[in-house]
C-alpha cells in the first residue's frame, strides 16, 4: 500500500477503510504486539484498543497529535512508542497506562510534560530526545524506577536538584543541549554508570572522580579547557582523553562497547528493539 493511500485512508472512519489500513489484522497478535510504525496515520484505528492483553505497541514515524480515549483500555501495555509524530503534548490517556516499562516520545514537539506522568511508577526508560524542552520537567523525578533518560538535542540549559532522587538511574543521555557548564546534580548521584554531555558549551570539567558507579563519560565537542578527571577504568571520549592513565583502548564510534541493561541506543523507528 503506497503511503498517499495509507495517508488518505487514515482520515476515513469507516470500518471497511480501516480494517483496510490494518491489512486485516483483526485479531491480536501471538505474540501480543502491534507494529503501526510508517503508515503516515494522523490518528490511530480504535480497533487497537480492543486488543487488552496488548503488551507492545509501536507507533512511530506517523502523523499522530492526538490519542483516542479508548487507548485507556490496554492496560496490559509495557512498551508505547510515539516517537517521529507531531505531538505538541503528551495525550493524558498516556499516563493512565500504568504498566508501562519504556516510553518513546523522540522527535515531536514537546515543550513540557503533564504532572500525570508521575502516574506511571513502572517506568524505567525514557526517551524524550528531539523535542522543544527547555527545561526538564520536575515530574520526570518522580519516576522512581526510571533508569534509563535520554533527552538529548532539546534546548536544556540546566537540570532540576530534584534529579538525585532518581536512585535507580544509570544512564543519563543530554547531548546536543544548551548547557554551560556539567550540571551539578550529577555530582550528587553516586549510581550513574553512563553520563553523555557531547555538543554542549560546556567550558569547565569538575573532577567525576568521586563517582563509583561511572563506566563511560563522553564530552565531546564542548568548549572545555580541560577533560574530566575520572577514577581509573572508566572510559571517556572527548578531547584529551588519551592523557587518561589507564591503557589507550580502541573506540568504535560514539558510543563505546559497553554492556549494559537497557539496550537501545536507536530509536524503535529503527526497528527491531529488543526490550
């Protein structure tokens, strides 16, 4: 189905047209997942939502702003991805979804998120990257079991001391932000294992040597007159990062081998995630 037909489809309500938009998946899957990614929807078949025991649910790279209120019937989700749409607000319906592990809102045009989202406490990745947020929002701290934030390329000039209740976080995504210098926060949370503050205007490096959690640092292309002083084995990419005493060890790109519990490092437009 080429993507003008799947567009124009999208706005017709009847049932024929969209069942014809789902290629006929009435049904749930096996396999309790549904992958909506790239059909140039600008809102998604209700039909979805009477799939209750649905536990994965991709709709990436879409034209959606709005959520049916139906969305609330899936109960069951654990993984929502909204990335590459056109929502200029997280729906509210989103944050009724209680058993959600990983939400994707990448790349919309997001300036701020609802006080609800404090309601979903099984939280544990957040991808709020590309979008217009110039600050984080203060309810983000309240995601207990958050452990995994990316909010790279927004307009963020400083983080919230709120941040630090956050114990369960380890990785911590801020590139292409507006910061100026290493936020200070982050000197007060001992549990960080990966700490990206690449394309900032960073121009000083306090010492992360006191962090005993760190394995991988990466402040690249910052104005910085120095690098970051570090505990031994901890790995950094970024200028002067070869004056390091520990051995020199072959980098492979931005983000070095390293193994962690939360895996993606691509969108889920990517596809395949393997949660």
């Amino acid at each position: 189905m080429g993507n003008s037909l799947k567009a124009i489809l999208a706005f017709v309500p009847s049932n024929k047209c969209q069942k014809y938009l789902l290629e006929d998946l009435e049904e749930m899957p096996v396999d309790k997942m549904v992958d909506l990614s790239g059909r140039q929807m600008r809102r998604l078949p209700v039909h979805i939502c009477s799939f209750k025991e649905l536990v994965k649910l991709y709709l990436s790279d879409n034209n959606l702003n709005h959520l049916p209120p139906e969305l609330e019937q899936l109960q069951n989700l654990q993984i929502l991805a909204l990335d590459f749409n056109n929502f200029k607000a997280l729906p509210l319906v989103v944050c009724t979804l209680k058993q959600l592990c990983i939400l994707y809102l990448g790349n919309n045009k997001l300036c701020s998120l609802p006080l609800e989202l404090r309601f979903l406490q099984n939280l544990k990745t957040l991808w709020i990257e590309s979008n217009c947020l110039q600050y984080l929002p203060e309810v983000v701290c309240e995601l207990s079991l958050l452990k995994t934030l990316h909010a790279g390329s927004n307009a963020l000039r400083t983080l919230p001391p709120q941040l630090q209740c956050l114990q369960e976080l380890r990785t911590i995504w801020l590139s292409g932000n507006l910061l100026s210098e290493f936020p200070p926060v982050l000197l007060d949370m001992p549990f960080l294992e990966v700490i990206d503050v690449d394309r900032n205007s960073i121009r000083f490096f306090p010492s992360l040597a006191h962090l005993p959690g760190l394995k991988l640092v990466i402040y690249d292309h910052n104005p910085c007159r120095n690098a970051p002083k570090v505990a031994k084995g901890v790995r950094r990419v970024g200028r002067w990062s070869e004056e390091t005493p520990e051995p020199r060890k072959k980098r492979s790109g931005a983000v070095i081998e390293i193994t962690l519990d939360e895996k993606p490092l691509l969108p889920p437009a990517a596809k395949t995630q393997a949660e």
